[in-house]
C-alpha cells in the first residue's frame, strides 16, 4: 500500500471556520433535521436524533459532492458506511440510486432512519437497508456485491478512517467511488494503489475527498 497522488489543483482556500457540520444538526437536548437538496424528494425535510457523535454533512459539503458524482449517481448501488442520520444515502436515493445499505451503530440513530425510509416510502430489503451494529463487522457480509458509491464519514476522534478504508477493498470493484470525510487534523492514511483521490477540498475543521478505483 502507499499513497497516491493527489489532483494538481490545490485545495480550495478557507472562507470561514466550521465547527460543526450542519447548521440543522441538533443540539445537545434537542431535536434536530436534515434536509434533502436535491431529486425527487428535494427539500424533504427529516428529524435528526441528538446522538452522540453525530455530526450531519452539511447542505454546502453535500452540494460539492453531489455535483462531483453528478453522472454516477443514477442506478448506482451504495453504502453509507457509518450512516448516522443517513443524509448521504438518502440524497443518493433521491436522486434515483438503486440501493442503499446504511450502517449504524447506535440503535436510536437505526431506528429514526428506518422511520424516515418509510416516511419517504423507499422499499425495504429491496431498495434500502439499515444495518444496526458495528460497522467494520457487518460490511465483512455485505461483500458479495460489490458497491458503485460508498459514503466514509465516521465520528472524529476514533481513530476509524484506516481500518474502514481497509475493510472496504472487497466491496468496490474498478469504477467505483468513495467518499471520504475526515477531521482536518488527520492525515489521510495510505490507500492501495488502485486508488485514486480524484477531487478533494479542506476547511479548518475537515477535508473530503473522493477516491475512485481505477484498477
């Protein structure tokens, strides 16, 4: 493994601190929404738990993303790694993936998601999935079928981002994509040498990027 290299274009610069990633995200003691930006349930907006490491994307991060996975969003199996409220894998399902599995860990977080699944009226099993437990465990059964996207955007501070890059070699295949969101502070670890960071931008508080498998 080693690190490849980055795009020539240096990261955008810095408007202004971020020091939380979302403005709709709940404080502690009190509920809290995401809102979906884009497709078919565009402006939906959906309750938040306030759990403890639960940080959702921001509508702006979202948009950038989005925009990057522009022409693979459509059709496409994902996974929403460490789901959280699960913003990542819905705007994927709104803008007409085909599947999502969600990961998450803390019970609370799995049921509201399940909840705003059915608000929304997705299919269970057949168009999505939440997946209650450790995320580095469970993703070991869900290999079978490589994924098109994946979403890694796990709490700061747990030292998660290396071994889940690690536990996901077997669940992408060439052309797929993964987008990887991290604490500012932390190096991006080594990515296998089929692994391409294709865009990537910074704040003071976190830097995204998406990797894609090229061979």
């Amino acid at each position: 493994m080693k690190r490849v290299s980055r795009p020539s274009r240096a990261p955008s610069s810095v408007k202004k601190r971020q020091t939380a990633k979302n403005a709709h995200a709940p404080q502690r003691g009190q509920p809290g929404q995401i809102r979906i930006i884009g497709g078919q349930w565009r402006g939906r907006k959906l309750p938040v738990l306030d759990a403890q490491g639960l940080r959702p994307t921001t509508d702006r991060n979202k948009e950038t993303l989005f925009n990057w996975l522009m022409q693979r969003v459509s059709g496409a199996r994902c996974l929403d790694l460490f789901a959280g409220s699960g913003g990542l894998g819905l705007e994927a399902l709104s803008r007409y993936a085909t599947h999502c599995d969600f990961i998450e860990l803390d019970k609370q977080a799995s049921r509201q998601l399940k909840a705003n699944l059915a608000t929304l009226k997705v299919e269970p099993s057949v168009t999505a999935r939440v997946h209650n437990g450790d995320a580095l465990n469970i993703v070991k059964s869900l290999a079978q079928t490589p994924y098109d996207i994946v979403f890694v955007d796990p709490p700061f501070n747990q030292n998660l981002v290396e071994p889940a890059l690690n536990a996901l070699v077997n669940n992408v295949k060439v052309g797929s994509v993964i987008y990887l969101e991290h604490e500012s502070s932390l190096s991006t670890p080594p990515l296998p040498d089929n692994w391409q960071i294709t865009k990537e931008k910074r704040t003071n508080a976190l830097v995204y990027m998406l990797i894609e498998v090229v061979s």
